[in-house]
C-alpha cells in the first residue's frame, strides 16, 4: 500500500488567527512534534490543532498544493474554503 502524503493547515489553540501550514507522510507524529515544541517556526503558538487535511498518493502534487497554499492566493484560498 503506498504511504499518503498530508498536505495540513493547523490553527493555534490560543492564538487563533496563527496558521501554520505543512506536509508530512505521519500525519499524528507531525502534529505531535508541533505540539512538543519540536519546530521552531510553532513553537510560541502551541498547542496546535487540525484545522484541515488533504491525503495525496502523488508527492509532487502534495508538495506543488503545499506551495500553493503558501502563496498569497492560496492563503486566501484556504482563508475562504477551507
């Protein structure tokens, strides 16, 4: 069975209007490490929850919707659909 590939957005608990977005093959061991500190780009905004995520089998096109995402108008993309 091929291993999926995550495209997530995840959404500050006690800062609500902070977003972080990433992808990742271990879903809960990824949200896990935000939420332990484990990167430094979360770790002031933690504990972070799921606010979406999208399972892709293609890793070029998880990682092309990730950039995506992270662009202008994809944050407003996200901000308005998902």
């Amino acid at each position: 069975m091929p291993a999926f590939h995550y495209v997530y957005i995840l959404q500050s608990i006690p800062y609500p209007t902070h977003f972080y977005t990433g992808c990742t093959t271990d879903l809960p061991s990824r949200v896990a490490k935000h939420n332990e500190g484990g990167n430094p780009n979360t770790a002031a905004f933690r504990p972070w929850s799921i606010k979406t995520a999208t399972a892709f089998s293609d890793p070029s096109r998880a990682d092309a919707f990730e950039r995506y995402l992270k662009s202008s108008s994809g944050r407003s993309f996200a901000k308005k659909h998902l």
